[in-house]
RNA sequence: GGUCUCGUGGCCGAGUGGCUUAGGCAUCGGUCUGCAAAACCGAGUACAGCGGUUCGAAUCCGCUCGAGACCUCCA
C-alpha cells in the first residue's frame, strides 16, 4: 500500500514515512484511562487526537484495529496508604465495591467521549479481565532470568535485562539508568528490589487490599505496566505498528512495556511510539491538588469560575483539533470563544454549500490543487491545524459563489462536497451542533416564521423601515438572527 | 539537582535556512444593505534577549531570561 503519511515517531524523534506490517491492516493501541475517578479535559485532548489519527487511518485506506484498554486495577499510589491501589482505595473511602466504582467512571467516560464524538475502539480490554496473561508474562520473563522473586513480589530485572540486550532501558525516553539511581526515592519495597530501577511485575498484596488475585508467589496484583505489554500483544501481535498515549507516560510507563515485551525474544515491540502533548488551563497545568481542573461537565454547562460561557462539546473539539497534538495547547475562554465562532463559519459554509448552484465551469478556485493540500496537510503528522486553515480557503470560496464572484462545474461541486464533508465529518469526526428543539413542531415553527419574514418585507418594501426594524428587534429578542439576502430573508436560532 | 521540550503579531495557533506577510478570533478601511447582520475585498502589527555560523535565519549553533513536561500514579 503505497502512503505517503509521514508520522513523527517518539522512538526515533524524527518524522518518518509510515509502512504498516501487514498493510492495508493496521494495529494501534493507546493507553487508556485508570476509572477511579471523572476524566478530565487533559484526558479527554489526549482521546481525541488518536480518534483523529484513527479516523484518518481509516480514511486513507487502513483497516485498523484500535486497542485501548481500561486500567481497573494494579496502579499503585503514592501517598500515605502505599501498595494499596487507586481503585480499592477509593472504595474503601466510598464503602463501594471497586467493581462498581470501575463500572460508574467507565460508563462516565464513554458518555464524555461519546459527546466529543469519538468512536469507540475496537478492542477495549480490562486489566482485570487479563490477570492470568499477566501472571503468565511475569513467568516468562523470570524464566527469561531477567525477574527476580523477593518475599512474593517479582520484580524486572533492569541490569539484568541492559546486559542481555546492550543497555536497551532507557530506548525510548532517552533515559539512563545511573542518572535514575541517584534520584529514586524511598517506595514501598523498595528493599525488595536488588536495584532502585527494577520495577514490579507483581506486587504482594497487604492484609488490607481488596484486589487481588492468587498467582505463584503470592495473593497480589499485577504490576504497573504488565497490563499493556500483556493486552498490546495478545490482540495486536508481539510486533505491531503503533503505540500511543500522553506524553507523561513515555516514562517509565511505555519504557517499562518496552523493556517487558523485548525481555523474551529481544525484539523491538512497536514500529512507531506516538505521544500527544498535555493542555493546560491559564496557563497553568491542570491539577486537582491545585484546583486548577476542569471537568467536561462543567465546560458544557458553563458552571465553573474559569470560563465566561458554557462552550458545546464540537466548539472543544474544534479548539483542540486547532492545534497539533504534539503541542501544548492551553484552555482559555478567550481562545474558546475564538474557535466557537470559527467553527460556525465553517459549518455555515457547510450548510451554503448544500444550496450551491453550479454553472458551466468553474473559474475563482483551484480546487483539484485544494484537495491535494487537504490531503498533504493530514499526511504531514496529522497537521490538523494546517488542514482546518486550508479548509476556510474552501470556505471563501463556497462564500464567493453564493454572492456570484465566483463560479463552479457540476462535477466539481460534487467533489467540492465530498471533500470538504468528508474530512469536516470523517477526518475531523466534527459534526453540526444539535439543533435547538422548537418543541417539536418544526414545520409549524417554519410556516410561522415564513409569515413573518413575509410582512417584514412587504413593510420594507413600502419603506416602512420602523416595522421591519421593530420586527427584528422584538425576534433578536427570542435570539432568533435575521440575515437579509437577495432571496429574501433567512433566519437562525443563535 | 538530572533528562527533555518550548518561547511567533492584541489573543489562539501553523511554519524549521532564501515569496507562507498560514489560518481562526479581534481591530481598521472598503463593497453590499434603507440601516444592520452575514459574506466578500483590502490593511496593519511577529518571530523572548544577546552573540555566532551563512551570501541569507523565525528556522542552525552558543549563552541569558522565561515557561512547561518527565525523573513518583498521572492523558
């Protein structure tokens, strides 16, 4: 299959040509949420870059199968309850069961991403529907002699594991083991360890923890990182294409998997590392500690002390898909109400488009030239920003025909559509905001509307400006927006 | 402290050696309109600072200042 998608690798730090394995297949898997509590919009950003490289993926061709997995158990926290993990924490806080706390924040988060459009994966596994994989990895990797057992957890052996494969740890994140020894800090069992680098592959469970599973050392849970390396290559392959999630989780989280899939046949695991980059709030990174968060609730309905308004799910979209994943990008209700008024252009032209009348020929536009960039700017590492400035030149354009500037072939007003539709919905994965309900009754509503609009213009047409004005006055008033054009008048509920 | 990334016009945000004054929002002027709105046309303001490499740098190198990420669960 012949790409000319270029992707920038993580692993590599350059951009380089995409080349699936087993074209037109491709497996992708992307770290997914730990649902011990409600996403947050930092979350959220993350999810949907990889549903715009999954969508484009799937536009260009590919068949993808997308893996993302839900972390519903074995990360441990670091506070005063150590080796106790985030979910039976929290459910011990809340007198739940961690299976219902699990299934609460899952459903809360497919219904956010359900509203930002995403599609679903896939494939969306649950470490603790793996815990026999996992065990069975950790076996593998001891047999390997690159674990250790110590008092019933099993930790990597990263010494072990540098000598075997040429100082491989540290691969990805640029990273070198003597550096991380001076900086380590006291964790629990730490003792364990032979070096304060290895990391766990099981843990002994406390008398106090919830979860846990019976394996050969011990009653405990998994460590954490084993869930992805065990859920990547068990539906993907011990050798796939892409890997993705947030930039915080280059380390250690992905060298860790690295280091857990090389450690049995010493080949790499994933071609191409994708990481996208954290958004921040004022400037400031998003933190619960600090306050500084925002809930994607609490964006829709505007109920918060960090933005003006309540901005719609498809305005953040947009705003995010405005920006390059790879770059920081920063919420804020100045830049939101930029990018709410650059998306109603958009599908303001969307909606002329539909009305467009073609001529003989086209002339004003090169659009043949405009698809290719539209093309090239998404082949470019997904540069959507690009993408969307190429697309306003559409825009002009489709505007510049409605007022007779310019003109446009039957044939390429199809294709003029079919772009435009297709990379605005499939590509982007935007869509028209909800129409505001008129009680049901939207022909009535119409008719009603066309009474009006029609002894308006009759009092404009015997220069009776006061009533026509008063007119639209008194419906700016219900929010309802006129626009005179040479047709007669059209109206919208803003 | 260590590793790394970034600093673009009023705001957001692309662009990585020699026309991109990308694009969106905002501002100003014009067209259209009875007046508006919308749309279209035009305009302006920029590359953190200093020094270096080069015929030429926002783009490469060095330093300074500033911001952020990771080093510990974290999208």
């Amino acid at each position: 299959m012949e790409s000319k998608l270029q992707v920038y690798n993580s692993l590599s730090g350059k951009k380089e040509i995409f080349k699936a394995i087993n074209a037109p297949h491709v497996g992708m898997y992307v770290c997914g949420p730990t649902v011990y509590s409600e996403v947050h919009l930092g979350n959220c950003r993350t999810f949907i870059s990889f549903d715009m490289i999954f969508r484009y993926l799937t536009y260009s061709g590919y068949k993808v199968r997308y893996v993302r997995n839900i972390t519903d158990a074995g990360h441990l926290e670091n506070d005063a309850d150590e080796g106790e993990d985030k979910i039976s924490k929290r459910a011990r806080l809340t007198e739940l069961e961690p299976m219902e706390i699990v299934q609460k924040y899952t459903l809360d988060f497919h219904n956010v991403l359900a509203l930002f459009n995403n599609r679903p994966p896939s494939i969306e596994p649950t470490a603790t529907g793996h815990i026999v994989e996992q065990i069975s990895l950790a076996e593998d990797i001891l047999n390997k002699g690159l674990a250790y057992e110590s008092n019933g957890s099993v930790y990597f052996d990263v010494d072990a594991y540098n000598k075997e494969y040429d100082g491989a740890y540290g691969e990805l994140s640029g990273r070198k083991v003597e550096d991380l020894l001076s900086n380590t800090r006291a964790l629990d069992g730490q003792s364990e360890k032979r070096n304060p680098a290895d990391f766990a592959l099981w843990k002994k469970a406390s008398p106090m923890h919830i979860m846990r599973w019976k394996s050969p050392w011990s009653d405990g849970f998994p460590g954490w990182h084993l869930e992805c390396s065990v859920m990547s290559s068990k539906y993907l392959g011990n050798h796939f294409d892409i890997h993705g999630g947030g930039m915080d989780l280059k380390f250690p989280h992905h060298e860790c998997e690295i280091a857990q899939n090389k450690a049995l046949d010493g080949k790499k695991p994933v071609n191409y590392w994708l990481h996208t980059n954290m958004l921040t709030l004022n400037g400031q990174r998003m933190s619960k500690s600090t306050g500084n968060t925002l809930l994607p609730g609490e964006l829709f309905t505007g109920d918060n002390d960090k933005l003006s308004k309540a901005f719609s799910p498809m305005v953040v979209r947009f705003f995010m898909l405005q920006a390059h994943y790879r770059s920081s990008l920063d919420f804020s209700s100045n830049a939101l109400e930029a990018a709410e008024k650059g998306f109603n252009k958009l599908m303001d032209a969307l909606a002329v488009l539909n009305e467009l009348e073609a001529s003989e020929d086209s002339n004003g536009f090169e659009l043949n030239t405009w698809v290719e960039k539209l093309h090239a700017s998404m082949d470019d590492d997904f540069n959507t920003p690009v993408l969307i400035a190429n697309m306003f030149d559409g825009v002009k354009y489709i505007n510049s025909i409605k007022h007779g500037d310019a003109t446009i072939s039957s044939s390429d007003l199809e294709l003029l559509k079919s772009t435009l539709s297709a990379f605005i919905f499939e590509v982007l994965g935007l869509k028209p905001e909800e129409e505001i309900s008129t009680s049901g009754n939207d022909e009535l509503v119409n008719d009603l509307m066309q009474i009006i609009l029609d002894s308006r213009m009759r009092a404009r047409q015997s220069k009776d400006f006061a009533s026509a004005d008063r007119i639209r006055d008194l419906l700016a008033d219900l929010n309802i927006t006129l626009k005179d054009g040479k047709m007669g008048a059209e109206w919208e509920v803003k």
